[in-house]
C-alpha cells in the first residue's frame, strides 16, 4: 500500500470542507477572538514600545514588527487548530475513526487536518494584514504576496503540531509543546528585533525554526529589500514544509491504523 | 465468500488480540461473533473495515486483500462502531450528508438519501436535530442510518443494541431483517445471545483471541448442550443436598442456582417431584447455555 503523501487523493478535500462547514457555522466565535492577540501585539508593541524606539533597521518600528505580528497570527491558528482542535476531534469526538471507516484514507484525514490549519492561518492573518494595511504601514506593492507566505508559513507549523497532536498519548503534553518550542519561536524568530542581536549558537537554532526564514521573506516583500539570502530561506521554508507535511501525515497514519 | 479469513493473528505490542482465526461469510447471510470482552470480536471486526491492519494471515473481503485494498473495500461496506462517532458539530441530517460526502456521493443524492435512511430508521422529526439533543436509541439508530448512506453491500455492527431499551432493540432487529432480506450481509458482534439466536444464520464463538465453536445457533446447541435445562434456585446449603441426590444427572452449579441438562422434560419428573416447592424454570436449552459452557462462568478481570 501506498504510504505518506503520494498516497494522498483529493479525497482529503472532503474532511477540509467539513471543518470549513462547521466553522462557518461558528463564525463568530472563531474570528474575533483569533484577533485578540495579534492587535494587541500592534498596540504593545508596534505603538506602545514603538514610541520608544526611534528606528529597527533604517525604518519605523511598526514597520519592522508587521511581517512579525504576521507571522505569529498566522502559525498560532493554525497550531491551536492543529493541536486542541484536532486532538479533541480525533480522541474526545472520534471524529477521525468515522472517517477512516469511508474511502477516506487516515493520511487523508491527516492533509486535510493540516490544510485546515493553514486555512485559519490565512484568514486570521489576512485581517491582521488590513488592519496593518489601515495604519499605513506598507508602501510597496509587494506586499500583495505576504498571504501566500502566511499560508506557508501556517501550513509548516500546522503540520509540526500534526506531528504532535498523532504522537501524544493525553492532551496535557501541548503544555510542554506550547512552553518549548511554540513560545521561544514566537520571540525568537526575528519577529521583535533582528536574531543577529543572540549569540552565534542561538542564531543557529533560530535559523532552524522555519519561522524565521518565514519572517525575514515577508520582511524583504514589505521593505522590498531583495537580497541574495532570500534563496536559502525560500528553499528551507519550501523544504521544511514539504518534508514537515509527509511526517505528520504518516504519523497520522501510524496513529488512526494500528 | 464475503469475507475470508485464514490462520488471521492480530498482536499489539505484545498483546495477542486474534490467534489462528479462520472464518468465512456468505452473502446474504448474517454472522455473528459472540464471546467475552476481550475475547477479540471487536479487533476482527475492525480488521475487516480496514482499522486495524493483520499482523499475519490472509483477510479479504469481497474477495480483496485488507492490506492492499482498503479503500475498494471501504467504499462498499458500512460500519457501525461500538461507540457511537456522530459528528456533534453537525446536526442529525448534516451528518448523514457529510458522512455521503466522504463516500464521494453528490449533494442532490445525499439529501434523497437522507431523507430515506431518517425515515427508514424512523428519526423523521429528528432531522434537524443537534446531536446531544438525541437519546441513546435515537443516536444508535442514526449511526445505523449513517451505516447504510452508501448502500453498502456488507453491514458491520459492533454491539449494535448494547444499553438500549426493548422498544429500540425491537425496532433495529427489525430493519436488520429488512436489510437482510434486501441482499445485504451482515455481520454483528454481540453479548446478548438472545440477539445472536434471533438474527445470526451462523455464529463463531470466540474466547481468548481464538475461535470457540462455529455453526448455526440450533447446530451449536444440538452439538454443545442437552435440549432442556431446568434451573433451581435452591441456595448454596441446599445445593449440595440436591447435588447428593441427583449428582448422577448432568448438572452444574453457580453460586445459588443449580442447573440439570437432559433430553427430554420428563427427564426431570423425579427431580421436580422431590422439589416441588422450590423456584424453578423448566426450558429448552439456548445459545447463551451453550455460551457459559464454552466461555466458563469466570468474570474476566
């Protein structure tokens, strides 16, 4: 039997439009307090420590943390859906077992989960943008490009929590998931100042952290600064994602089919 | 053969669940598993539905391999769990058709089918319903619904009257009837052996991950048991001055009952006569006779 990704049909689809027509008929919910954070990180941030601090890097502060506050709204969606989401479908509702028993296939479920994921990303991360948009922090076309490296960037983290939401045996282990990486990777990123400010080995384990490829290619789009480091980062944040996505559907596999 | 399993093992870990399993199902009939908990009724059928994958033996059903084909199998088999897996963010009807959608059934069709299946299991009123809002019966009987959305050819249910009132058990018995009548194969497990009499053509008795005893209800008890059995509830000190009496007839106790197998009733006059006064039941021998003579009386801890 095929195995992982290859395996995978657009059947996957199916599971995504379930999740799609159950949020949508919870909208209200999901929307608004998925912004909560990422405006209050405009206002700490962006307005109220940005006041403070002349500029980052040859530009206002709120310039510089946008492609930040982006990016965090962007894999905290889809790692919250990705986690206690998926984990209360999968083991509190067992909604994956009633799929599985359909032509749907457990690596399937696993995509779609992940694509779902990405999805809130995207939109969470597309209303921040209008409202950064509103304040008239971009001034150069190649902003038009940021969603697609918010959805990337939510697809990459929602397929980590993939990995982890299929390995853990009760729900209390996101605590240390959440305390170890999802927490430092929010700061350290390059989100709030430049990684070159940490000492050398720290700078590595950013580097490895997709998020900050992820981070630093928006940054270019909304500076439009190009320059030649952008080609490691579009590749580790293509790479990483693709190699991310065939382990948690696998490990999804694994899980749902014992 | 529907479904054809031969010398089938299933171990998690190091937990054997299903040992030297041979069985076959013909189409069109219904087969029931029968057996202790744990006895690995559950883990069979879920290899059959794909769930759990064999660690050795052959499974096929419709004549395809479990492991290479699970999504051809999948696609004409309908499943109902032992626990029910409702969606409960959708409501009643919104389950049925997402359920459709995952067997890549269209809208228009679903929506007739819907409207079909609530009727069917007589949930009409309900079609609007949230999910908690539905008692247990009416949550059983949409998981049925669910089950049949893609008009399967073989019918999977695990326990499916377990915890359910004599009104809602009557009803499925029923439309598994109906369903059997339609062509459908069926295959149930279940602990209630009145159930497996009613229903089964066929029934395999499992315990400790292997097979007990296979044959049709009446075959089993002709085989296993005496035709009549007359159950005393004498106590535990007149037990033993029963036993000392009739000891020479076949007999069993278990804790305050006695109970005596023989051919025929008359077999019992004497008994009965020196008895007279005590309660008692006089019947025909069973499935679940044969049942506790197979398994043993021991709790399974």
């Amino acid at each position: 039997m095929n195995q992982g990704l290859l395996s995978v049909t657009s059947a996957f689809s199916r599971v995504w439009l379930r999740n799609a027509q159950v949020y949508l008929t919870l909208w209200k919910f999901n929307i608004f307090p998925a912004l909560a954070e990422p405006i209050l990180f405009i206002f700490v941030f962006g307005i109220g420590i940005g006041s403070y601090i002349d500029q980052m890097e040859g530009v206002p502060y709120l310039e510089f943390v946008a492609p930040g506050i982006l990016g965090i709204a962007a894999i905290m969606q889809a790692t919250f859906e990705c986690t206690y989401g998926s984990y209360f479908r999968m083991r509190m509702q067992n909604t994956f077992e009633g799929i599985i028993s359909t032509p749907v296939s457990a690596a399937e479920v696993g995509m779609a989960e992940i694509a779902w994921g990405a999805t809130r990303g995207l939109v969470t991360s597309t209303l921040v943008l209008v409202i950064l948009a509103f304040l008239g922090v971009f001034h150069n076309p190649s902003v038009l490009l940021l969603p697609v490296i918010t959805l990337l960037a939510a697809f990459n983290f929602a397929a980590i929590a993939i990995i982890v939401t299929s390995r853990i045996a009760q729900m209390e282990y996101f605590h240390f998931y959440f305390a170890g990486f999802v927490l430092p990777a929010q700061f350290l990123c390059g989100t709030f100042f430049p990684i070159s400010r940490f000492p050398e080995p720290v700078q590595v384990i950013a580097w490895i952290i997709p998020l900050t490829s992820f981070v630093d290619i928006m940054r270019s789009l909304t500076l439009a600064r190009i320059t030649p480091s952008l080609i490691p980062e579009t590749v580790w944040a293509l790479g990483s994602t693709i190699i991310l996505t065939e382990l948690a559907v696998r490990s999804m596999q694994r899980r749902l089919v014992e | 053969m529907i479904v054809e399993a031969k010398s089938l093992h299933k171990r998690f870990h190091d937990v054997v669940a299903v040992e030297s399993l041979d069985l076959a199902v013909e189409r069109g009939s219904c087969y029931g598993l029968v057996g202790p908990n744990g006895a690995g009724k559950t883990t069979t059928m879920r290899m059959i539905y794909c769930l759990n994958r064999p660690t050795s033996g052959r499974l096929s059903v419709f004549g395809l391999d479990v492991l290479k084909e699970p999504r051809r199998i999948k696609a004409r088999l309908g499943v109902v769990p032992q626990d029910n897996n409702l969606d409960p963010d959708l409501s009643t009807c919104r389950n049925l058709e997402v359920y459709a959608r995952y067997f890549g059934i269209g809208r228009a069709d679903a929506a007739t089918r819907c409207h079909e299946l609530l009727d069917f299991m007589q949930l009409r009123d309900r079609a609007d319903s949230p999910i908690p809002a539905l008692s247990g019966g009416m949550k059983r009987r949409l998981v049925i619904a669910r089950a049949l959305v893609n008009n399967p050819e073989l019918l999977i249910l695990d326990e499916p009257t377990t915890g359910l009132d004599p009104q809602v058990r009557h009803l499925i018995w029923d439309r598994l009837l109906d369903l059997k009548e339609q062509g459908i194969t069926l295959m149930l497990t279940t602990h209630y052996m009145e159930e497996a009499q009613k229903l089964c053509d066929r029934v395999l008795i499992m315990d400790h991950a292997r097979a007990v005893a296979e044959g049709s209800p009446t075959e089993l008890i002709r085989e296993h048991v005496s035709p009549y059995v007359l159950e005393l509830r004498a106590g535990r000190t007149l037990n033993a001055h029963i036993t000392s009496r009739f000891g020479h007839m076949e007999h069993r106790s278990s804790g305050q009952n006695l109970y005596f197998y023989g051919g025929s009733p008359d077999e019992f006059d004497d008994l009965l006569a020196a008895y007279s006064q005590m309660e008692r039941l006089l019947r025909p021998s069973s499935l679940e006779d044969v049942f506790l003579k197979l398994t043993g009386r021991d709790l399974r801890l």
